[in-house]
C-alpha cells in the first residue's frame, strides 16, 4: 500500500486527487452558503395573504359557476358559506388542517408545495378578511 501511494505520488495523481477534493469541499460550501443566504432573503419578504389565496386557492374556490370548490362548498353548507372570502365563521387552524389534510374533493396540499410560513399567512387572511 505504501509503495502504491508513493508511486501515486510521483505520478502526480495524488496531487490531482487532493485538488479535486479540496475543490469539491470548497464547492459543497459555498452552495450551503448560497442556500441559506436565499432562505434568509425569501424569509424576509412579507408574505401576502391575499396574493398567496389568488395562487393557490382562486382556481376552485372563486365565487360564480364552475369552481368546484365554491360549488361543493355550496351544496354541503349552503350558498351562504359557499365563497371563502365572504365567509366570517373561518378559524386559521381550521384552514391550515383542511389545506394540510384535504377534504372531499379538495387534494392536500404538502409542505414542499405551499410552505409553513405561506400556509401561515393564507390561513391568517381567509380567518381575518371578513372581520376586520
């Protein structure tokens, strides 16, 4: 092993196995570096209730025909309680469980699809729109 190693030695390979590896550390810890300087940049942008209910929620659940989500709302609670931006009695964990969870018709929505802090946020506006 040690007459294998010298001979590597000579033939410079160990020096070029050596900067490969340095190069792959240094590498492997700027991209960490970069991650988590993105994570902290995302983290301080206010996040808008509103905006995030236009991306994910609007498609289904807008008021008028053709919404599955307002149309189902509709038959099994009444028209009352249809359009979740008009409804008064919606508590944020209420909305952060059925996002997280589904119901009926509606998919769950997973953490790598709709964050905490964004499911924060929307549960926080559908819970607060109509009462203030």
């Amino acid at each position: 092993m040690a007459r294998e190693l010298a001979e590597m030695m000579k033939a410079g390979v160990f020096r070029a196995l050596l900067v490969t590896f340095i190069t792959c550390l240094l590498l492997s810890c700027s991209e960490k570096q970069s991650v988590d300087t993105v994570a902290v940049a995302k983290a301080e942008v206010p996040i808008d209730g509103a905006e995030l209910y236009k991306q994910y929620c609007i498609a289904c659940h807008a008021e008028g025909p053709g919404h599955p989500g307002t149309m189902r709302l509709g038959i099994r609670l009444g028209e009352d309680k249809a359009v979740l931006t008009k409804r008064t009695d919606l508590q944020a964990v209420y909305v952060k469980t059925i996002v997280r969870q589904g119901i009926l018709l509606m998919p769950p929505f997973r953490p790598s699809e709709i964050s905490d802090a964004e499911l924060e946020a929307l549960a926080e506006y559908l819970s607060t729109i109509t009462k203030t």
